[in-house]
C-alpha cells in the first residue's frame, strides 16, 4: 500500500506553482490528492524520498546533501529535471524560505491542525512512535545517516532541539514555532494557512481554479499510517 500520490487528473502546468509549508500530520497526503485533482501535479512528499528511490527518481544520496549543505541548487534541479509541479511534506518544507524566493509566481500553503496539541496527538502515535523511522532507515543502507540529517534540519528550522524519541518532548513548541515562522516569512497575498476539515473552497479560491465535484479527499490517517509501517517490516 503506498500513500504518496505523484499524478494528478487533468495536468495542464509545469514549473513549480505551490510549495507546502506545512509539518508532516498536517493533512499533507490529503491534499497531495487534492492538488492532484487540481491538475497541480506531480507532487512531491516524503513517500518520493524512499519509495520511488531509483537512479532516476529521488536518488536518497541526493537528498542526503541536500540535507546536510543546504544545497538548494540541487534541489532547484531536482524539482525541475522531475517535472513537480508542487512540493508537500518534509523534507522539502523545510526550505520553503528559500524556495518561495526562488520561485517568486508559486503559491504557499501551510498545513495546519486545530490545536497544537492535536498535532503532537497525532505526531507521538505516528511518526514519533517507536520504529516508524526506523522502517524507512531500514529499506535502505543509507537510511539511517539520512535521518541523522534530516532530525538536525527539523530541529534547527523549528528552533526547538527535536528528539522524536523522546516521549517527554514538548512538540507542541515546535509547532508553534513553525507555523509563526511560516506566517512571519510568507506575505500574506501568497500564503494560504490550510486546514484540511475546511475542504475545497478556500483551497480553489486561493488557488483560483473551479471547485470540483468530488469529496475532498482524505489520505494517511493515523490507522493507515500505522498499517503502512507494519508493511515496510515485513
């Protein structure tokens, strides 16, 4: 089972045209099927970094420095060579900063939960819960030295020395850390603050396309997660 969605119905742009800002557990494979929906796609998310690693899609030694130098030229490249048309999850969140400047006609969405604690909530019995990185460190040898990186990145961009381990963690600071810095970084003519209960019309609107017919779609809940995790072991 794979919950990353790289396709889209209808396709009718290229280049980079929204970049998502939001944490994991902010609803971002949700709406990776909804920009699908959109035409806005593909669509990279974290699922790419692991389950599409070949020599031509997402090499994991790429995104190891991209982690470790900041390289945003090879991340510019890579977003260009593979034709997305929007970036979602981390790890890429993380440089929507940089990425906002350099694409300077791309929208910006931040994921957002109702609460602080709802995030923590579900971040502590998905991606925090013992053995979910360790799945994913484990399908491949360089695994374990990306997660190295890619912890050091999360905690220096939230400002908070980030332990996903720890079950003491207050991960409810970094959350809010995040989301002022987003709100502190992005004008506001160009960042769309998201939820996903609130469904297509404030995303269409923002994104100024018609709002379709179909339900807003719903991915990776916690249960799926957790099930996908298992998987990987086996």
């Amino acid at each position: 089972m794979h919950y990353y969605y790289i396709g889209c119905k209808n396709c009718y742009m290229s280049g980079l045209k929204v970049i998502g800002a939001g944490l994991c557990r902010t609803g971002t494979q949700s709406l990776t099927a909804a920009l699908g929906i959109l035409g806005f796609g593909p669509v990279h998310t974290f699922y790419n970094v692991f389950e599409l690693n070949t020599k031509e899609v997402d090499p994991l030694d790429d995104w190891i420095r991209i982690l470790k130098n900041c390289d945003m030229d090879l991340l510019k490249s890579k977003i260009e060579a593979e034709g997305f048309t929007a970036v979602l999850d981390t790890p890429t969140c993380f440089y929507f900063n940089e990425l906002k400047d350099m694409y300077p006609n791309a929208k910006v969405i931040l994921g957002v939960r109702d609460s602080a604690q709802q995030w923590e909530d579900s971040m502590k019995g998905t991606c925090s819960k013992e053995g979910s990185s360790e799945s994913y460190a484990a399908s491949d040898e360089r695994g374990p030295e990306f997660f190295v990186e890619f912890y050091k990145v999360f905690s220096k961009s939230a400002n908070v020395d980030f332990h996903p381990k720890d079950p003491d963690a207050d991960l409810k600071i970094l959350y809010n850390n995040w989301v002022d810095r987003v709100k502190q970084s992005v004008p506001a003519d160009r960042l769309l603050v998201f939820n996903p209960k609130d469904g297509w019309q404030p995303l269409c609107e923002f994104l100024q396309v018609p709002i379709p017919k179909e339900p807003y779609p719903f991915r990776n809940t916690s249960k799926e997660f957790l099930e996908h995790i298992e998987e990987l072991k086996t």
